[in-house]
C-alpha cells in the first residue's frame, strides 16, 4: 500500500493533495501535513476521498521522524518552503524513505541559491539506498524534463538554452506574489546570473530585458533576465550547453512597487530593531501582502512557460520551443488554485509517481534531467499540463 506524506498545506500543497488523491492506484494513503492543522484540514474536506492529516513542524527533525514512521511514508513529498529542505532529508535519511521537492535549499538569512549543499547529501541517501528527486515542480522541474526530451529526441548537441516564464494572467490586486511572497521577493531581488561558455556572467537585479513574443495569442510581453536554479543543474547534467539563460515577464506595475519596497528597506531579509524587538522586513512585509491562496478566485489569464533551444542534429542548426499553456481559471476550477501552484503541484505529483512506480528509480540525490523524460512528458498530457513543440 503506497504511501505518501505531503508536507506542506499552502497553494502548491493544495493542488498535489488533489493530484495524488486523483491517481488512487499509485498514492493509495496520502497524508497532509503543515504547521497550521487546519489547513490541512480544509484541504482534506475538498477531496473526493478521505486523507489522513496531521500538524508538523518541518524545521523539528525528531517531529518529522516520528510523523515518518506513524504514517508508515514511502516518499515525502516536500512543498513547505525552501528552508526546510535539509531538516527534510534529514529525517529522510534516519527513516530510509524517498524525498521529493520543488525548489532547492536557502538558509534563512541569506537568498543564496544553490544546490550544493544537497548534493552533498548524494553519497548518505545511496549508502541508505533511497532517492531524492529536487526541484519536480515547474521552473525547475518540467523545464528540466523539456531540456531532456530534445536532447533524447531532437538534437545530438544543445548549445543555447533560453528558458522563458510568462504569467499573462492578472489578479487584480495592485501587489501580490503569486507564490510564497517572501521566496518570490527573494528570488526576483537577487542578481541576475547567466551561463556563457563554462562562466557564470552577474548582471544586476532585472537589468537586462527584451520582448519575446508568446504563442497562442498571448502576445509580444517584456521579458526580465534572472538567476534560476535549473541553470545550475542544466549546465552540469548537459556540458555541451554553451549558453544557458532564465527570463521571466513582470507587468509595469509590479516592478514599480518593487521598486518603491526595495528602496524603503521592505525586502530587506535582515532583522531590523523596531520598538525593543527584532524583525525581518521582508518577514513583515509578508504579512501585509495577499495570501497567494486567496488570489485562485481573482485570477484569470494564461502562463506559458517553455525552453527555446539552439542545436545541431545531424550536422544542421536548429531551433526547437516546448512550452506549455496552464489557464488560471480552469487551474481554479479544477483544483481550487490559480495556475501557478497548478503548474508546480502537478509536476511534484508526477515526480513522485515516477519514483513510486518505479519508472524512474536510483539511489543518491539527483535532478529531473537525469532520468528518462518520456514517461514523465506522458503524465504532463494525461494530467492537464499538455504541452507544444515547434521547430523551426
Ligand atoms: P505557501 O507559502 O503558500 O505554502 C507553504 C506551506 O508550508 C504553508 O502551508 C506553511 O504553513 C508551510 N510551512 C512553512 N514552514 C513550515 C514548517 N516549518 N513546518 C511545516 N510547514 C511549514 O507556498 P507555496 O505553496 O506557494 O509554495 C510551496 C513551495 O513551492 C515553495 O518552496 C516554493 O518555492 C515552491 N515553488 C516552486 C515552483 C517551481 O516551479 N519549482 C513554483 C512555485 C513555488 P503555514 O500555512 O502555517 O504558514
């Protein structure tokens, strides 16, 4: 009887508890847990069957042990916050069970990121025999499983890598994140890094920009160069890459207010003395910003996220876009989150059926472009998140 325990009951926690409880055959036990139990619990009473849920503190590795071996995990599927990675895998380790995330390790006081000190973890998880899958959500995650399939299936060598992520959808709300916004504020707020024949190059935060016009009518929108997990590991599971960059589109409005926050010290993510009492700016800033949860309702639009590849197959330069369309609303309908938490919980769901079925298995930790795509790019399709190539 397989059994997963997710971690985690925010907007991506809501879509995987869904996705696993629509595939019975392979996740026959699921249970949610997060720090706040009725989260969990609200989430548990949307589902078609029922779940067992539970309170956790994931930064408490003897909690998460004892959790572990009272629900008997197969995997744990970890969508809290990045910072709780290694306290994860950790209790992992102790218990022999598989682990699973969307988004690579941060320490709390310093927006560095880098998937080093999980790797490091690679020798204990295979003298332990079990796996760990980083970064199965969207960017990383599918991005890294789009890069796999055209090297598998449309190019002997890949040299340029452009991976771009387009939100054209709108809330309405003069400023929200559309996930975590302190791991969105972090992430957008740090210095843009790219990969340039065996060099990193540091560009200053959103410094550089261009238009890329979006298929399927989403149109001509101003894309903003930003550092992305996925480079790193792209790079080194694929050396014929010779340029690796990440872009993402911000609306106008969104980079004025950041703008304006970054000045006043509001981003800032080291703490401050105010009225006898430390606090994080970003921490507090935080709390004032909308629940991402709270936007599924208010969002409609599209996200097209994809990889525009230059290459050679069979002595020949090509150029190769996979991208996939994920509507707000219909993300909304189905599962009760916009599409941003629809784009990442699939995949996570995905990632762990492949290790729970086997499909993809090994000992160690490793990334998604290092096992075989195709049973991976089959789901996508079968589980709402179908995606398009064009060859030019
Ligand atoms: P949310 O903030 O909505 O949810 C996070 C959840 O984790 C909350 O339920 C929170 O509990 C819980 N949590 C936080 N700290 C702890 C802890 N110490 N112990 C137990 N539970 C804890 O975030 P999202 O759902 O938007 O994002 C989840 C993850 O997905 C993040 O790591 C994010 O970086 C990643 N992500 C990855 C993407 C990808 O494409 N790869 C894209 C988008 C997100 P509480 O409710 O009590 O605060």
């Amino acid at each position: 009887m397989p059994s997963v325990l997710i971690i985690g009951a925010g907007g991506v926690g809501q879509v995987v508890a869904h996705k696993c409880a629509q595939a019975p055959e392979v996740f026959e036990r699921i249970c949610l847990a997060s720090r706040t139990l009725e989260k969990c619990d609200r989430i548990a009473s949307q589902l078609p069957r029922p779940i067992q849920t539970a309170q956790v503190d994931a930064d408490n590795v003897p909690e998460l042990v004892d959790l572990i071996r009272s629900v008997k995990a197969d995997l744990v599927l970890h969508v809290a916050l990045p910072y709780q990675d290694l306290h994860i895998m950790d209790a992992c380790l102790e218990t022999g069970v598989h682990y699973l995330d969307t988004a690579n390790y941060e320490p709390l006081d310093e927006a560095r990121f880098c998937y080093q000190w999980q790797w490091d973890y690679h020798e204990r998880f295979k003298d332990r025999g079990i796996m760990a899958l980083l970064g199965s959500g969207f960017d990383p995650g599918v991005t890294n499983v789009f890069c796999a399939w055209a090297k598998k299936m449309h190019f002997d060598e890949i040299r340029e890598l452009d991976i771009i992520d387009c939100n054209a959808g709108d809330h309405g709300q003069p400023f929200a994140t559309n996930f975590n916004p302190e791991i969105n504020i972090r992430e957008v707020t740090a210095q843009g890094r790219y990969y340039e024949n065996e060099q990193w190059v540091k560009t200053d935060p959103l410094s550089i920009s261009k238009e890329f016009d979006f298929p399927e009518g989403i149109g001509p929108k101003k894309i903003y160069l930003m550092y992305h997990e996925e480079l790193e590991s792209l790079t080194r599971h694929m050396p014929d890459i010779q340029r690796a960059r990440f872009w993402m589109t911000f609306s106008d409005n969104y980079l004025k207010h950041l703008e304006v926050l970054g000045n006043v010290g509001m981003t800032r993510i080291d703490p401050v003395e105010y009225e006898g009492r430390q606090i994080v700016p970003l921490q507090f800033l935080k709390a004032l910003l909308p629940d991402p949860g709270s936007l599924g309702p208010l969002t409609h639009g599209r996200t097209c996220i994809g990889c525009l590849i230059k290459g050679i197959k069979d002595g020949k330069e090509k150029e190769y876009y996979i991208y996939n369309i994920c509507n707000h609303e219909e993300a909304y309908a189905e599962v009760g989150s916009q599409a941003i938490s629809y784009t990442t919980g699939v995949p996570a769901m995905i990632g762990a059926m492949m290790i729970l079925t086997k499909q993809w298995h090994g000992t160690g930790v490793f990334n998604m472009e290092e096992f075989d795509p195709a049973p991976f790019m089959e789901k996508l399709n079968q589980y709402g998140l179908p995606w398009t190539e064009i060859t030019r």
